[in-house]
C-alpha cells in the first residue's frame, strides 16, 4: 500500500513539473543568435558567446521586474553605468507619476557585431519585439507591441556580463 501511494506522489510530482516546465517554457522569447565564432580582432569562444546571450536575456527579465515594481534596485544584477542610470532614471519619473509599466518580450534576433581585443566589451544588434504595457495607479492605460533594433554593449565583472548600453536605434 505505501509503495503505491509512494509511485502516486512520484508520477504526481513528475506531471507537475513537467507542467511547471510547459508555461516557463511558454513564457520564454523566441531567440536566434546569428553565428559570430570571430566578431572583431578576437575569437568569441562558443562558452562566452552562451554566456552574453544568457546573461544578456536576463537583463530583460530583470529590466521586466524592475519597471514593474517600480524598484532601480532591481537593475543592479544585470546592468551597470550609463544604462543603468537611465533605466533608474526612468523607474524614478514613473514612482512620481503613479505609472508601472510592464515587458514581456517576444523575439530577440541576436547578432554580435565585436568583442573587443581585450574582451572587456562586446557589442550586439538585437532586433526585437514586445509587448508593453502601462498602467497609472494599477489600471490599465495602454498595450504596444514594440519592433525595434537595440545596440547593446556588454562588460563582464566578477561572475556575469552586464549591459552597459541599451540604445535603440533606427532600423
């Protein structure tokens, strides 16, 4: 009798993770990163290249979170100077506005254009597209979906790559 209440809770715990997986899964961006094994005067090892579109991806997430709860303290994992300043900036004109504004972001298409010789930088284009959302004191005012072009500079610190640059641009 317990090794079959036992198999139960398993194949019970093995359904729900496997639906936990399904709406990660739903919620994550289309994402194609154009192959760069040599962007600028130096070799992007396929380990780096993994790690600045990992890392880069969850600037968004953290971005998502950050304008959404109205907290700057939220970009300090994934951003740092100049983008991290105007991001903070804005989360501020937002508090004072009652406004939230929520991303959600569809696609990426990811092209690295340089790593720098010394590797302190590396530059992408990413052709992106979401949705964004405002609300003034937590009612809806407006939803957009967003196609545009980002110039992204990224610098490595101690464990991760953060953005230094989010410029969108002209496409």
């Amino acid at each position: 009798m317990k090794t079959l209440q036992l198999t139960r809770c398993c194949a019970l715990v093995l359904v729900c993770m496997s639906l936990a997986t399904l709406v990660a899964s739903a919620n994550l961006p289309a994402v194609t990163v154009a192959n760069a094994d040599f962007v600028g005067p130096r070799t992007l090892e396929s380990q780096t290249k993994e790690a600045v579109v990992r890392d880069y991806l969850a600037a968004w997430q953290s971005l998502n979170q950050a304008m959404g709860e109205n907290n700057p303290a939220l970009l300090d994992a994934d951003f740092t100077g100049i983008a991290k300043e105007k991001l903070s900036g804005t989360i501020g004109d937002q508090q004072k506005l009652g406004l939230k504004t929520h991303y959600r972001d569809r696609k990426h298409d990811i092209r690295l254009v340089f790593y720098s010789p010394e590797g302190l930088s590396i530059e992408l284009l990413d052709a992106v597209e979401y949705d964004v959302q405002v609300l003034d004191h937590d009612r809806l005012q407006a939803t957009q979906h967003v196609r545009t072009q980002y110039l992204v500079v990224l610098t490595p610190t101690e464990v991760r790559w953060k953005v230094r640059i989010l410029q969108s641009t002209p496409q």
